[in-house]
C-alpha cells in the first residue's frame, strides 16, 4: 500500500541529441519521494511498449491502457523553454484509481497535458492532496506548440487540495496571479 500517491501522465521528452528520456511531474515526484522513504506509487497513462526507466524500480506503476504516451519536445533560446507536444494519452479519472489507492495518506495531482480530472481532488477526503497545475495552464495549437493558458478549474481543484506547487514561469511571472492562487488556496 503506497503512502504517498502521483497521479499524471509520465511522459517520453525528445532529446535534440536523439533518443528520449522519461520525464513529468509523476515520473519526478515519485522518485524524489521514494528516495526520501516513502512507498510511493503512480497512476498513468502511458502506451504499454513505453520502456519504464529503472529509477521506477520499487515504486508501484499502475500503467492505464493507452495508444500511445504524451510526448514532448523541449528546446531552449535566450534560456527560455519552447515546447511541442506530439501526442497526448488519454485523460485519467477518478474510476481509474484503484480501489485500496483512495486511502492514500499524501496525494499529489501532477497533470503535463490536461490529462488528469480535475475532480480527482475530491476522490481523496482523508488524505493530504497537493496540485502541481502546470498541466492544466497549458494549451497547444495544431502544430502541438505549447503556451501558457489561465487555469480554468483552479477555484474547484484548490477547494479540495492543501498544497499547490508552482513556479514563476507557469505564472508568467505574474505576481497577481500568484496572489489569486493564494486566496484560493
């Protein structure tokens, strides 16, 4: 039984030098948290010939059927992220979490591509659930180009969460933003 829960899409990032490496806040977060002593687990999306890095080992993956796996393409000018989405897996709902998972003790919500529910924060009344948002504050257009976007659920996930995550860049560097999250909160 995990005691600390990452709900999100892993992700397979383009590397300009070839190949690709795992990345998004579900891969990150539960191998921080295992490192640091918790069971940790996540629940995925993720097409099933999508190699598992072995920095997963020992952490319970619940991989969710799908086609293919959400895959980015990040390049860097002047320091600055310009990133391409190339395909997105499907979105993941509260019906997916497994049964026993629900009384997980620390529950973080890390969408990377809108793709998990918003009302998953409710699926989780005893436990402490925290929002990595990014996911949901951005958009992308048909060429998969990623920008920033208002997060439009944030009233209603943040009633349910006690910790969001976020950084300066998913803000825009807004500090109106940042001091509207923090009502919320």
């Amino acid at each position: 039984m995990p005691n600390f829960l990452v709900i999100g899409h892993i992700t397979r990032d383009i590397l300009l030098s070839g190949g690709f490496a795992q990345g998004g806040t579900a891969t990150y977060a539960a191998i921080t948290a295992a490192r640091l002593g918790a069971h940790a687990a996540i629940l995925t999306r993720a097409a099933s010939d999508f190699p598992l890095t072995p920095d997963l080992d020992g952490i319970a993956v619940e991989r969710l059927p799908a086609t293919a796996t959400t895959t980015f393409e990040n390049r860097y000018h002047n320091g600055h992220r310009r990133q391409t989405v190339h395909s997105v897996a499907p979105i993941i709902r509260v019906a997916d979490v497994p049964a026993p998972w629900r009384q997980t003790p620390i529950v973080l919500l890390g969408p990377v591509a809108q793709e998990v529910d918003p009302g998953l924060t409710a699926a989780f009344p005893d436990s402490l659930v925290g929002v990595v948002p990014q996911g949901w504050m951005r958009r992308w257009d048909a060429h998969g180009h990623v920008s920033r976007q208002p997060w439009a659920n944030a009233a209603a996930v943040l009633t349910g969460a006690r910790a969001l995550i976020l950084s300066d860049e998913d803000l825009g560097h807004d500090p109106a933003a940042l001091a509207h999250y923090q009502r919320l909160c």
